[in-house]
C-alpha cells in the first residue's frame, strides 16, 4: 500500500484476497447493507480481528515463557 493509498488521496488497488469462498461472497455484497448494518459488521469485524491478534500476542508470550 502506497503513502497516498495511507492518506486517502488515491484509492487502494483491489487486489484484495480472500481465501475463504463464503467469505468472500459475503464481501462482495456489503454495499447492499444499511449504513448503520455497516457500521455494525465493522464493529464486529475489528472485534474479532482485534482478539486473534491479542491471542496470538499472548501465545508468543507464553512461548515465551516456557
């Protein structure tokens, strides 16, 4: 991702890759959503996202550790 990418003065590429298929057919139909359902699933989404990698952190400390 470039510096103008980053700062929202040029859109990112869509070379996105989702390796999940159900996921990904799920992807392509967000804009369908009501702004606040978008909200929503980003709330949701960063939830997730933001466990698994304090889980991962937590299993590199364990590891750490032992």
């Amino acid at each position: 991702m470039s510096l103008d990418e980053l700062a929202g003065r040029k859109p990112e590429d869509d070379d996105i890759v989702i390796n999940n298929q159900k996921l990904y057919e799920l992807y392509k139909k967000v804009n369908i959503l009501s702004d606040e359902d978008q909200k929503a699933l980003i709330i949701l989404l960063d939830s997730l996202v933001s466990r698994s990698q304090l889980n991962h952190v937590i299993g590199q400390s364990q590891e750490i550790r032992e």
